[in-house]
C-alpha cells in the first residue's frame, strides 16, 4: 500500500521539474532491465523515474549511498525502493536479485553528483552481463527550476558475453550517455 501512495505523490511533484522527455518508445513493457543514467542532481532518481512509471507502474530500485538512511528502513527501502550501499559487495548482490526475480534496477555508474573526473564504475555491466538484462541509458540534464530538466531515453542496450575490459565496456556506456544527454565527454 505505501509505494502506491509515495509513487502517486511522487509522480506529480517531480513532473514539474521535467520540460522534455525523448525517446519514451524505447522503454521496454516486457522486460526486466537495468538503467543507466548520469548523476547531477539529488532528485535525478525521481526524475528518471517519471517516464518510467508512466509506462510501466512498475517500482525502480536505485543503487544509492545510504545518506538519506535515517529516514528508516520502510521509507528508503521499501516505499522509495532504494538498494542501500553500505558496503559495495551488499549492494551488488541485492540489485543482482532484484534483476533475476524481473525487477528493474536503475545505477549511476559514476557513483557520486557532478563527477568531476568521469571514472564509471562497471558495476552496471557485470550486472548486465551476468543476469542477461539490458541496459537502458538514459541522457539527463537535470535542473530544481520547474519545467528545465530534460530526459532522453536511447534505445537498449544488449552486452555481448565478454568480461573482458570492463573499463573500456563501462566508459563507452557512459560516452553514450552523455551524448544522450548533449553533454561533452
């Protein structure tokens, strides 16, 4: 009962902040997958999680640094549906479930806002690689003034089975976000 609740005031708070959102097609309906974003702002998760909602009415679990863990487990873990990292073993184990019971999961590979020296972490591709689910990126210039953030969504992402440089794999992901985002590299 309480993500219902927290889903439909979320939804309709965080709209306000969005101006434009493309690409809304290349959500798929049918299966589990793993978004992949950058990171600029607290609200970004909530942000991203608009158009997803919107198509889906399916809860998105994101990766997060447990700062806002005094909230309490029932708020951050099971209305928000937040996957706390308290340590990185933890955290990636529990998304991993998540994933293989047809949960979405949503990380940002950067790990922190505004990352100064871009140095993905490839979390997100062994995810991807070692429970099969794609990978949606999602571009993102996120902004608090009403109507200026923008959302574009790219089209999935299938990993070949190569665990082999996973730097190099986790940097091209990230080179697609932030085009998908009008960002420079």
């Amino acid at each position: 009962m309480a993500y219902p609740i927290s889903r439909f005031w979320l939804f309709y708070t965080f709209r306000i902040l969005i101006r434009q959102i493309k690409g809304l097609d290349n959500i798929p309906t049918n299966l589990n997958f793993i978004v992949v974003s950058n990171h600029e702002k607290l609200a970004d998760p909530f942000i991203i999680i608009y158009p997803l909602l919107r198509k889906l009415n399916k809860k998105i679990h994101f990766i997060a640094t447990p700062t806002w863990w005094f909230l309490g487990e029932t708020i951050c873990r099971k209305w928000i549906g937040c996957i706390p990292m308290f340590n990185q073993k933890q955290a990636y184990i529990e998304a991993k479930k998540l994933i293989n019971s047809g949960e979405i999961v949503g990380i940002f590979p950067e790990g922190h806002l505004e990352a100064k020296v871009r140095n993905p972490k490839t979390g997100a591709i062994r995810l991807a690689l070692e429970t099969n689910a794609p990978i949606l990126p999602i571009g993102l210039k996120s902004s608090y003034i009403p109507f200026n953030s923008t959302l574009n969504i790219g089209k999935l992402i299938y990993l070949k089975k190569n665990k082999k440089n996973l730097k190099k794999q986790a940097s091209d992901l990230m080179k697609k976000v932030y085009q998908l985002s009008g960002s420079k590299i």
